[in-house]
C-alpha cells in the first residue's frame, strides 16, 4: 500500500504521538522466505491483548497461523510479543462481538449494526467473520 513507507517513517520518528494510539508496527519473518517483514496495522486493545483485523484474501497474517515470535513498535518503542491468527469463524464471530461491544466506533466502520441493547447485530457479525481474520497479539 503507497501509505505504508509513510507509517512507518512516522511510528519510528518523534512524531509518533498523531498515529501511535491505534496504529502500530509488526514485524515478523515470513514462514516460507524466512525474511523479516515490517507492517503497519490498525489495531484495539481488548481484555489486555492488541488486535487486529485483516481480510481473509490478504496473506501476510497466514505467516501467524499457530502463534509466532513478532515484535511490535507500540507509543515509540520496540517490544517483543507472541502473535497468533485466529481463522476458526466461530471464535473470529464471538472476537469480533467483544469488540465491537469495547468499542461501538470500530463497529460502524465495518458497516455492523449495534442493536438497541448495545449489542452487534449477529447477521451482520457472521458476514464479516466470513471475511475476516483476527491477530491478536500479547506483549511479553
């Protein structure tokens, strides 16, 4: 993406403060290649762990299909993390209500509809579980 090399300049410089608070930096090694790779990436806090949602057609985040050492660039510093993908719709479904009931914002963006009792609603919940991943990413 042509915004990418604009990211990371930014969360690597001291202007990191105007995108640090929900954009981060991971860095992890290809299975296949071996190489490190450097990704900006939106994320949320939730229940202590940082997630992340990419769509399923995006191959990058197959690289943590298991769970992988990465390190994350977070408020300006580098910090070692274990970051996994979770594919299992069920458990993408019932992550994506948690975060969606954290944070109501997120869900408009993803065109979900919150109910009047301040849930999602769940058709529109299962549709972006077909298409999406979750990365949810502990910091040691």
């Amino acid at each position: 993406m042509w915004f990418n090399p604009i990211m990371k300049f930014l969360l690597r410089s001291p202007l990191h403060p105007l995108v640090s608070n929900n954009i981060m930096l991971m860095t992890y090694t290809g299975r296949k290649s071996g190489k490190s790779y450097t990704t900006p990436m939106n994320y949320f806090t939730l229940d202590g762990a940082l997630y992340t949602t990419s769509t399923r057609e995006r191959v990058w985040w197959r690289n943590l299909r298991g769970g992988a050492e990465v390190s994350v660039r977070l408020h300006g510093k580098d910090v070692p993390a274990w970051a996994e993908s979770i594919v299992d719709h069920n458990e993408v479904t019932q992550a994506l209500v948690q975060t969606f009931q954290a944070n109501p914002r997120l869900a408009r963006y993803m065109d979900v509809r919150i109910n009047p009792d301040g849930k999602p609603d769940p058709a529109d919940v299962d549709r972006l579980a077909g298409e999406r991943v979750i990365v949810r990413t502990v910091l040691k």
